[in-house]
C-alpha cells in the first residue's frame, strides 16, 4: 500500500530545524576553533572523519541551496526512521563522501545486523513477554513476575529500535553518509538516567543538544532546561496529555539526580587540596 507521508513527518521537522538553525548560525559571527577541537579529539587525531567536527565547523553559504535541501529532506535511506543527522554533517559529506568505513567494515556491520535479527527472532519465539503484555495474562501474576516480564519487554524494545536504526544507517553508509550511531550500549550498561537518554536514540540526543539544550543555556540552566527538553520530546512524539506527563515525571526523576551529581562534584573539587592537581600531573609525567 501508499505509505503515509504524515508517519515521518516527526524526523522531516527536525530535518527542517536544523536546515534554519545551521543556515542563521553560518551567517553569524560564530566560528569553529577546529585546531583547538581537534587536539582534545581522538577521531580527528586518528584522522578519521568527525562528525561533530563536520557539525560545528559549517559550510560556506552557497552550499545552503534548495536543491540540496530537499535532498537532505527526503534522503531515502534516513527518510522513514533516520538516524537523525545535522544539515551541516549531511551537506559535508555530499562532496567527500564517509571515509571512516571501508566496504569491508559495511559488509560486517551488515553481518552484525543479520545476526542481531536472528536474536530477536529467537527471544520472540522463545520468550514471551510480549504475549503477556497483549493479552493481559500479567494482571494474574505476582509483582516479581510483573517486574521481569516489565523487564523483559524493555530489552525487545531496545533490541528492536536497534535493528531498525541500525538497518537504515547500513544503507546510509553503503550511500556514503555516516550518521551517528543510535543505542550504542545496552541499557544494562546505563547505570543512571543520563546515560541512559544520551544511548537511548543517541541521534536525537545529539540533535537536542545542539538545537534546543545549548540555545537555552546549557549546563548553566540544566535543571529548567530539561524541563523544556522533555516537553519538546513529548510533543514531537505526539501531543497526548500521556506524553507530556511522561516528560513531567521523568524530569522529576532527573532533577534529584542532577543536583547529587552537581553536589559530589562540587565535594571533589573542594576535596582535592592546594598543590593536589600539580602532584597528580607531576606523578603523571613520572610514570609515563
């Protein structure tokens, strides 16, 4: 059948941000101290291609044109559920195409995928979470039960969002254009809620950063700017009362955690005594 055009309209207004966002910011006064950038990078020192380099540093204005635009829009193999990637990597990479895999490398990230396929198709003939969860079998269940099928259907979540990102990043890099990597570790590996949001859709991660977070101040407002970050989160799934509250109560469990982070570091810091940071740096030296 006819695809709905409305389904990916979500990742196309993004597409469409960042084109306005990168446009006004190139012509602006901002610059991209690239040198600076690149001797705290390791991807720019091994010499392999950053994509927050390709990101920040911009392009020159008539590289901004209609044309390209819409190519950027409607990218076939990002169109229906990304990676999401910025305007300025994307145009970058239009004339000198991803350097950072080789076909050799496409052919085993395409492997991997394969194999990660005929994972989920074991966990969904073997386990039965989901069948738990449709037919309402979960309600009978005591709630140490209820919490490992809860468990369970969290990590075929994971498993199948990483087989539909990865999917079309294959083809995006078989087309030349390296997009950032969504859920790049296990949610077994997120000990905390920062973590966890920076792995779960890292591309939108990436994205929010960039064009929401920063713009509203960053780390200097982080306890109201996450607020206005999930709210946009919420809204750009769909605008459900459901959703927003979603956002209103992960942002109260995020904000106990941001102000025991910000307190422990602030003890560390005021830990470490006059000199303390010379010792560690001088015993450095001597060891290496």
């Amino acid at each position: 059948g006819t695809f709905r055009w409305h389904i990916c309209f979500n990742f196309v207004v993004l597409r469409m941000i960042s084109f306005g966002c990168d446009y006004c910011w190139t012509l602006s006064s901002s610059h991209f101290d690239h040198k600076k950038h690149m001797q705290k990078c390791e991807v720019c020192y091994s010499g392999k291609t950053c994509y927050f380099a390709l990101q920040e540093k911009g392009l020159s204005v008539d590289k901004y044109t209609f044309l390209t635009y819409l190519c950027y829009l409607t990218y076939a193999p990002l169109y229906i559920a990304g990676p999401v990637v910025s305007y300025n990597a994307f145009a970058a990479q239009l004339d000198v195409p991803q350097k950072n895999y080789s076909v050799g490398q496409i052919c085993c990230y395409g492997l991997r995928w394969i194999l990660n396929f005929l994972l989920i198709e074991v966990m969904t003939h073997f386990f039965h979470y989901n069948a738990f969860v449709v037919s309402r079998l979960w309600r009978q269940l005591t709630p140490f039960e209820i919490f490992i099928i809860s468990y369970g259907v969290l990590i075929f979540m994971w498993l199948k969002f990483f087989l539909i990102w990865r999917y079309f990043r294959f083809w995006s890099l078989v087309g030349g254009v390296e997009t950032p990597e969504n859920m790049p570790r296990c949610i077994n590996n997120c000990p905390d809620l920062e973590s966890f949001w920076k792995s779960w859709h890292a591309s939108f991660n990436k994205w929010l950063v960039r064009y929401v977070y920063i713009p509203l101040g960053g780390s200097r407002r982080k306890l109201l700017s996450i607020w206005v970050v999930f709210t946009f989160v919420a809204a750009w799934h769909d605008l459900e009362w459901k959703l927003i509250s979603w956002a209103w109560l992960t942002c109260l469990c995020f904000v106990p955690e941001i102000v025991i982070k910000s307190f422990s570091n602030n003890f560390q810091r005021q830990k470490v005594p006059l000199g303390g940071s010379f010792i560690v740096n001088y015993v450095q030296l001597l060891v290496l």
